[in-house]
C-alpha cells in the first residue's frame, strides 16, 4: 500500500496527531492537504508534549518528509513559531530537509484574523464557535481568487498588486465592524519579511508528493477536524470552512483520485465537541465532567474545555459512508476505566419516530433525544496492556460492539497519550 489518509471521524480532536506519529515510523513523506492553525494534533513522546498546528505530526521523525499543500491555509506567523519551537529544542534538526510548504498555499493575512474575530463578536447569541484564527476569511478569498499565496510573498511587486486587488474592501469592512484598518506598505513590509524566512521551504509539494507515489514511497496524508465539521456535509453552519473527508486529498495535495489509498477512520472511545452545534450525546452531568477531566479534554489550540458525551454510532456509521473506511483506530479507551456502565446512542427519536441514521437537517439534530444501550464497564486500569487479549473482558466487548455496529474493524486502540500505550491489532499500512 503506497498511501494511507488519516481521518477524523468524529467532530475533531479525536488524537489524529498520535496515530500519524505512529504511522510515520514507515512513511517517507506526511502531507497535511487542508485545514489551518484552527486545530492542534498533540503529541507525546518520551513523556514530552508537542503541540502542532500547521506542521505535520511526522515531523518528531526525524528522517521524514513533511510537505503541506495548496488546500490549507498558512499564517506565515504561526508557522514560523512552530519552527521556531522544535528548533529551540533540538527537534527539528535539518529544516531544509524535513519541511516543504507549498507555492500555491492561501496565506492567513492580518486581516483574516482581524475580520474573524470581529465578525464572531458581532454575532453575539449566534456565534458560530470559530477560533478566531482568520481560517475562515482566508478561504472566502480563495473561493473569490483574491487570495494572497505563499509564492506572493517572495516578491514584493507582486504582492502589492495582490492587496491592491481586496486590501481596500477589508479595511472598509473592518472599519464598518469598528477596527482599525491596515496599511498597505506596513503589510508589504512585513509580509515579505516572513517570506523570506520561509523561502528556503517553499517549493511545488504536489510534484513531490506525485512523483513520491509512481516512485512507490510510503506517504501518510493528514488532514485537521473531522468528518462532522467538513463544510458541505457536516452540522452546516457549525463546521470549519474545509472539506475534512477523505475525498479531499486529491484536491489537496493536487493528486489523481485514486492515488488517496487506504482510509483509517480515527474515533475516540466516547464523542467530544469544540464550538456550537448540535451534539445529541452530550452530557452536562458528573459523567461529561469525568471524561473532560480524565480525557484532558481541553482544545489544544484554544484552551476551550470541549464537550463532552457518549459515543454517537449513526454519526460514526455516516464518516464511514463518506469515508469508506478500512480501519478504525479507537483513541482514548482507558478514559472509559472507573464507569459502572457505558452507554451508546444507537439512534435519535425525533417527532416521535427513532432515526438509526443521522439527519440531513441539522434543525432535526438540534432537538434529537439519543437512544441509547447500555453496556457493562469495568474498573482495571488498562494503559498498560498491550495486547487485546489483556483487555478486561467489558472493554473487549465494548471494541467488538463498535466494530459490529459500524462494520469496520477496530485495529488500532490507544489506552494513553504517550506512543508505546497502544494496541496495534493489525498493520494498518495493509
């Protein structure tokens, strides 16, 4: 198998970061096809935590090339704190080498992030949840083929003919929205300053990542979210501005379809959410408290304690028909350890009818009441097991009842967020 995509399956933060860590061990290439720095992958190694938003979760080996494509969206600032970060540790040793961004990437402008921030402010009641990281604006540029691209920022000509063309509009819209607009030679100033730190990686990822895959190199794509906030078919509007399925990568990376391969689908054990929308499962009681507690389920990237409850089977069956998945990877099994009983929704009753289905209309979402069944749980701490076979029997069971209920089987389980505590089933590379 010479690829494999990484999916979240859930609403995001489902430890993507860890299964492409994992992966990467045999990948020669890790190339991110979407999203921004509006989400985080957290990764622990050696009991050392890493956060990263933009650059790819392979980058930890060392030895791997971590490419990121046209379809995500660049602040030239965070990335550039990012590498700044690994490098004061010694962990990133041969930039040049290791990290590649892409020419034809949206740049995250100042006033994306401006515009986000204050365009949520103003929604008040409504808000969307955003991040505030600009992600959103940037994208609406490049729907408008007004953006500004990483390649603009190598050439201050260029880039100033780029502003003429939208900068005018953003400042009358922020002035509009109470903030102070921005100068046109300040941004060329410093614009061009971080493209010139950023031109020793800039390079045309599509081509390497093309002729990596004739060539037959193992290459791992990573992707940010999940399958819930992609922005045509998740819980519209409470989604990001991005396709987050698989069928994205093609158009990502700049690849012909069927190169994407194998697609694991990551979930975790129970279901969490960042932001608004609807989230059938969620529990506002002791038990959502014990998960977000014991899980660290608090946003990587904002801080923001996430939601929290049980695990949504026709939403996880609805990622894997848009997906086709070959795998699951079940992330946070131990969190599950101390809970009498677990429970699972199967279906949704709305307007006194059970839906096994997850519906098309967001509004029937919002006022679904989950149905549930009950599974046995079971208290031995299991962040030590390593095999399936150690599991407690309900744990084991609990894994066996998600793969009959999805139809997929579950070949990869983390019982902690260190590297080692996994059980690895099968080769998921095939």
């Amino acid at each position: 198998m010479g690829s494999v995509v990484i999916i979240g399956a859930q609403w995001g933060d489902e430890g993507k970061g860890k299964v492409v860590d994992l992966l990467a061990e045999r990948a020669e290439i890790v190339a991110r096809y979407q999203g921004g720095n509006n989400a985080g992958h957290t990764l622990v190694v050696g009991g050392e935590k890493t956060v990263l938003h933009l650059i790819p979760s392979g980058i930890l080996r060392t030895s791997i090339r971590n490419v990121i494509g046209q379809g995500v969206v660049v602040d030239p600032r965070v990335f550039l704190g990012e590498i700044d970060a690994l490098e004061a540790r010694d962990a990133l040793p041969d930039l040049r080498h290791q990290l590649g961004l892409c020419h034809r990437a949206a740049v995250i402008m100042p006033y994306h992030v401006a515009l986000d921030k204050a365009r949520e402010a103003r929604l008040k009641g409504g808000k969307i949840g955003t991040t505030g990281r600009g992600i959103g604006p940037a994208y609406e540029d490049v729907a408008a083929r007004r953006a500004v691209r990483v390649g603009d920022l190598l050439d201050p000509e260029l880039l100033g003919q780029r502003l003429d063309r939208v900068l005018d509009e953003k400042n009358a819209l922020l002035e509009w929205l109470g903030v102070e607009p921005f100068d046109r030679a300040a941004l060329i100033a410093e614009m061009t300053a971080l493209g010139e730190r950023l031109r020793p990686i800039i390079c045309d990822t599509g081509a390497e990542v093309r002729a990596a895959l004739e060539g037959g190199k193992h290459v791992l794509f990573e992707g940010a979210q999940g399958v819930l906030l992609d922005v045509l078919h998740g819980t519209y509007p409470f989604v990001t501005s991005s396709n987050t399925i698989a069928g994205s990568v093609a158009t990502g990376l700049g690849l012909p379809a069927h190169a994407v391969g194998r697609v694991i689908g990551i979930a975790k054990a129970y279901a969490t959410r960042v932001g608004a929308g609807p989230f059938p499962t969620e529990l506002d009681d002791a038990v959502g408290q014990h998960l977000r507690d014991t899980g660290g389920e608090y946003g990587s990237t904002t801080g923001r304690p996430r939601r929290c409850g049980w695990l949504d089977l026709p939403a996880l069956r609805y990622a894997h028909a848009l997906n086709g998945f070959g795998a699951l990877v079940l992330t946070k099994l131990d969190v599950l350890t101390g809970l009498d009983s677990v429970e699972v929704c199967v279906g949704y009753r709305i307007d006194g009818q059970v839906l096994e289905v997850l519906p098309a209309d967001e509004a029937q979402l919002v006022g679904a009441e989950p149905v549930y069944e009950t599974l046995t749980g079971w208290s031995e701490d299991i962040t030590g097991v390593r095999t399936f076979e150690d599991l407690p029997e309900a744990a084991r069971a609990y894994v066996r009842y998600i793969e009959d209920a999805t139809g997929v089987p579950v070949e990869v389980i983390g019982v902690g967020p260190g590297r080692s505590e996994t059980l690895i089933r099968s080769d998921l590379w095939g």
